[in-house]
C-alpha cells in the first residue's frame, strides 16, 4: 500500500474541479403523509392483484398480503413473473394502498433444531423477501420461530443468523423486516420484548423493525386494556426494542385471556382486550401515524370472518375509533366481503377453529 506522504504528488486533474449533484433524496411515499392508514389482511387466491381490490372495497387504505400460499412449501421456490409483479405493482399505484405489507409463511422456523427444517426454513424465507421486493411491498412481516424447547438464547441466535442468511445477495431497495411479537405459546420465541431486541442487535447490518400485535401483546401477559397498562407497556417497548422501531401494529382482539398463551383472534371490541382500549391504543400519540409516533405507522386486521361483512365491519369499528367519519373514510363497496354466503372463510384466521389438532404450526401463529 503506498503512503501518500511519501508516494508521488498526484497529477492534477480538472475532473476534480467538478462537483457532481448530490443524489436526491427520495420523496416519502404518500402514505407517510401522517394520515391514518388501516388496513387489513386480504386474500390473494385466485390473483394476487385482487388483494388490492380487496382491500379498496373494504374501506381500507393499507394492506397486509401472503406472497404465496402460507401453507405450504413453495416448489422449487416460486417467484412471481415479472408481468403478475408489474400489474400489482400498477394497480396499488392506482388505488393508493400503502403501507403494503406481506406476511411471511406460517411454516418458516428459522430456529429449527431440524438442520433439514432449517435449511428449508432460511431458503423459504429467502423466496419471501424476493416476492415482497418484487411486488413493491414495505415491510415483511416475520415470526421470530421457536427452538421447540432447546435454550432461547440459542433460539435468537439461529433467527437472527438465518435472517441474514437469507438476505445475503437480496437487494431489499425500500422493504424492511418486522419480527412479530408472540403469545409466547409452547417455546415461541418473542413473547417479551427482550428477545426481540436481541435479534434486531443481532441483525443490525439489516433494516429489521417490529410488528407489535395487540392480541398478542395481551396474551403474552401485558395488559393493555387500561391506560395505565398501556402506558407502561408502551415504556416497556421503548426501553427495549424502542418505539421507533415499532412500524406496524396488528390489532387484534383476543379470544383467550390476558396472559393465556393461546393465540386466539376476535373481532375488535368482542374479546377479552374490548373496545375502549382499541380506542386508546389507536389514539394514542406515541402509536398514531403523528409528530410523536411514526409517519405512515399502519394499524393491520387479521381479524376473523365468521360472517360475510365482518371483515369490513372490522376496518369500519377502526376509522370509528380514530375519528374518522363514513364521509371521510376510503368509501368501502356496500356488502362486499371477502367471505361469501356459503362459503369457508379464506382468510388467515377465520380457518384456525376447525383444526382440533395441536400440532398445526399454524395454531400460533399470526
Ligand atoms: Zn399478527
Ligand atoms: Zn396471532
């Protein structure tokens, strides 16, 4: 290595003279304006681009999608064609859906002391942050994983390692990744918010935020249903992950009780979490979209459809809750539901009352 000191003078050149525009810095997407944006989980079966029609019809402004059946291994790790990618990617445009956000596969366990299942998991996990950058999405939202009894610290470590493996050689552009907090069921990892500030240090070459979801909050033993619980959940959060890490609340009412472990969704104000608390947690200026919160902080539905209509009663009770009057609110399509009469619900949530068996992975997740 040659020391400038001592090396020789470096010719002069005009070039130097020129000082080149500094790159812009890229406008905020318009769904930061600090608007409220309420969103909810819509299906992508049939195509993926009537999610976004979905959504429009059911009043919301954001939306949370799969990129592929959650179910299931991709074969051969399917990517979408570069035609479906771009007609999504227009047609979200048009409607001025954001934040879009996609949720990872229910089967990824990134902290599986399987190495099959592991490798598989890291992969998978791979396939989903291509899909999530090809179709324009914001956020990925993730599940931690579990050690499936092994030591947690373990645990963290292999999610936080298998994240950057799989996004080794990914240009993420604007997409960043959300570990979800957990009901802490079985050997979860995530229900306390220790173990989720020990894999964003650990990630932390990588943009990695949090998704806070409330059902899972509560079930994980932090009750928010009162002001005061609230408030010292909120410190909580801060002091560990950090609130501005918080990009995306779930809201979720909980089936189960405060603490039970069991992830179980219900409607807003119908479970044990209730409406008045909705109501302080939407409004609350450290959650909301405003100066003391994040701009363009989404609040998302993974509610249960039991019913046709529920889904957008559901968006409705949230535009309620912030204020936001019929008039004012993205006009969602008379009785459009995602759930036909007669029909199973096809929704994440609404199918988890007909599995009997515990050994579906899916029973905690979401
Ligand atoms: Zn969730
Ligand atoms: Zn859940």
């Amino acid at each position: 290595m040659t020391d400038s000191l001592i090396g020789p003078e470096p010719a002069y050149d005009v070039d130097d003279e020129y000082r080149p525009e500094p790159e812009p810095i890229p406008e905020p997407p318009a769904w930061q304006d600090g608007s409220f944006r309420i969103g909810i989980h819509t299906s992508i079966a049939g195509d993926i681009a009537g999610a976004l029609d979905a959504a429009a019809k059911l009043g919301a402004n954001a939306l949370q999608i799969f990129s592929a059946s959650p179910r299931m291994w991709p074969r051969g790790g399917i990517r979408i064609a570069d035609a479906d990618a771009a007609r999504f990617r227009s047609r979200r445009a048009e409607l001025g859906l954001g934040p879009l956000v996609v949720h990872d596969n229910y089967l990824i366990n990134l902290a599986s002391p399987d190495p099959v299942m592991r490798t598989r998991s890291i992969q998978a996990f791979h396939d989903e942050l291509v899909r999530a950058v090809s179709l324009g999405a914001d956020f990925l939202v993730a599940h931690p994983g579990s050690g499936l009894g092994g030591d947690k610290a373990q645990a963290i470590a292999q999610i936080a390692q298998g994240i950057r493996q799989a996004a080794k050689g990914v240009k993420l552009g604007g997409l960043r990744i959300l570990v979800e907090n957990t009901s802490g069921m079985g050997s979860a990892v995530g229900a306390r918010f220790e173990e989720i500030r020990a894999i964003l240090n650990q990630t932390a070459d990588l943009p990695v935020g949090v998704c806070l979801d409330t059902a899972h909050v509560f079930e994980a033993g932090f009750d928010i249903t009162g002001e005061e619980g609230l408030a010292r959940t909120l410190d909580l959060v801060d002091r560990t992950v950090g609130l501005h890490r918080v990009f995306l609340l779930h809201v979720n009412d909980s089936k189960t009780p405060l603490g039970s472990r069991v992830d179980r969704h219900e409607h807003i104000g119908r479970g044990k979490i209730g409406l008045a608390a909705f109501g302080r947690i939407l409004n609350h200026p450290r959650l909301g979209p405003g100066p003391q919160g994040v701009p363009g902080r989404a609040f998302i539905l993974e509610t249960p459809i039991d019913r046709p209509g529920d889904d957008r009663r559901n968006v409705r009770a949230l535009w309620d809750l912030v204020g936001v009057n019929v008039q004012q609110a993205p006009k969602a399509e008379n009785g459009f539901s995602m759930l036909r009469r007669g029909r199973k619900a096809s929704a994440p949530r609404a199918k988890r009352k007909k599995r009997k068996t515990p050994k579906k992975a899916s029973a905690k997740k979401g």
